[in-house]
C-alpha cells in the first residue's frame, strides 16, 4: 500500500468514473481551450477555492520551469490543482511531494511495479529514464503562508511523432499508454491527482513555518528511493556555471545534493539537470 505517512493512507477502492464531460464534479472547471491552466487559476483566483482543479482538452501556451514552454500536444492530460495555506517557509519541496502525488495517483490506477516510476529533481516523472510527467508550482499570494497553483502536465495518450515535436523541445517523453494497455479515463486521474494533493497540502500545513520541520521528512525515504539521479553522474546548469559531479540524493528541503570531484558535497535549491 502507498503511503505519505502512516496517518495518511490512500483510499481501498475508486469508484469508476467515465469522461462524462456533462456531469463534473463541483471541484472541477472544465475549459475547453486555454494558454496555460496555470495562469486562468492565477487571473480567476477570486472564484477558486482550495482543492478546485482546472483542466482543459487543449493548453496552446503552457510554462515550465525557469519559464521554458511547456509543449502540451494531443493526448496529454493538463490540469492545475489549488492548494491553499501552504507555509512559505516550506514551498521549495513542494514539487518533490506533488512528483509522489503523481506517482501515487498512477500507481493506484494502473498495475505497475512499485520502482518503474521515479522521480527526476525537481519536477519530473519519469519512467524507464524518460519523461512521464512535468510538474510546475507557482505560489500566489501571502508572506508566511500562500495559495499555491500545481500544474501538471501527465503525457496520457500522445502520438509524439505526430505531434511533429522535436526533441529539443520535448526530450525523450513516453505515455501511459506505451506502458499499460489499461490506460485510465481523465477523470479518474484527475481525482485521484487531487486526492494525493490535498494529502501533500494537508502535511505541510501541519508541517508549519518552521525551515527546521520540513513537510518532507515524513516522505524522504520514499524520495530517496525514487531518486532517479541517486548515484549517477550529473551536470546542473546554474546562471552563471555548470557544476558536474555524483548526484547523491536529496536532502530534507528537497535540495539536490551532488559530490563535485574534489570530493565537497554542495546542496542546490534550483538548476537544470542533465544525466549521463
């Protein structure tokens, strides 16, 4: 069973739930066509409340980290989840635990082996080394505690080739269903995404503002263990430098730490990662 804690355990059973797009769920805003479900929750933030959940069919203008354009063809399921009250204080591992929200959510979904989904710092799901899922936290508003957007991009059902994309621009992606025969309707995954969500909102607000009680500590053994750079050879791409060396996991904020060649272990907060 998938656990963030032993006080947080997932549910037995899903009731099953059909792409009925006429009978949405009261959680959910269903646009048919936007620039990024991020921003409309961002510009619409007086009409959302927590656990509120903005998917569209069809994002023309989606970010990613360090505002790179996030490529959203056919078939990948977008959608942006309000969390509210999260501690400042605890925002930098949020994406880290919204990575596990995702992994988990699938995993209750589909049959899959418990080590087939990892974690690529700082937003990535991957599988088998390839891209599964792209992860962007943006908080909103507040100095001590903050409403905060978690956008997800889950390649579902995509035809990368047709899409015509280059691999410049979406790396190496695979989709759910080049991994299951089974793949799971929008609306279950969905649900399922906020079920985990509001979980990983639940434990950092009791987390607090405290930088020493991280919202993390109770899910590092199972970060540390689907840590896919763990022990592989790095290079982090900073404003002003590349740092090369030995990723030798996460620390309790969610830093990445990695053992550079003079033998010195630096913890970093943001960057681009690339693995050999």
């Amino acid at each position: 069973m998938y656990e963030f804690s032993d006080t947080l355990a997932i549910a037995a059973s899903i009731e099953s739930m059909n792409d009925d797009w006429t009978q949405l769920p009261p959680w959910l805003h269903w646009l048919e066509r936007c620039d990024s479900t991020n921003i409309w929750a961002i510009d619409h933030a007086a009409q959302l409340q927590p656990g509120d959940v903005i998917f569209t069919q069809q994002q023309t203008a989606g970010r990613g980290q360090q505002g790179r354009p996030w490529y959203a063809p056919a078939g990948v399921l977008t959608a942006s989840f309000i969390l509210d009250q999260i501690p400042v204080s605890q925002l930098p591992g949020l994406s880290l635990a919204a990575g596990l929200a995702v992994i988990y959510a699938i995993a209750d979904l589909i049959p899959i082996g418990q080590d087939s989904l990892m974690l690529k710092w700082p937003n990535d799901v991957v599988c088998d080394r390839r891209k599964l899922a792209g992860i962007l936290c943006e908080a909103t508003s507040g100095s001590v505690s903050a409403r905060v957007v978690v956008g997800i991009g889950l390649n579902r059902c995509v035809d990368f080739a047709e899409a015509g994309l280059e691999t410049s621009q979406i790396g190496d992606p695979i989709s759910l269903d080049q991994i299951t025969s089974a793949v799971p309707d929008q609306l279950a995954l969905l649900e399922r995404l906020r079920h985990y969500l509001l979980q990983v909102a639940d434990l950092f607000i009791r987390s607090g503002n405290s930088s020493e009680n991280s919202g993390l500590t109770p899910l590092l053994p199972e970060l540390q263990r689907r840590d896919a750079l763990r022990d592989r050879t790095v290079t982090l791409d900073l404003p002003n430098q590349s740092i090369t060396g030995q990723a030798v996991g996460i620390d309790a904020i969610g830093r990445l730490q990695i053992r550079t060649p003079d033998g010195q272990v630096q913890a970093f907060s943001s960057g681009r990662v690339g693995w050999a």
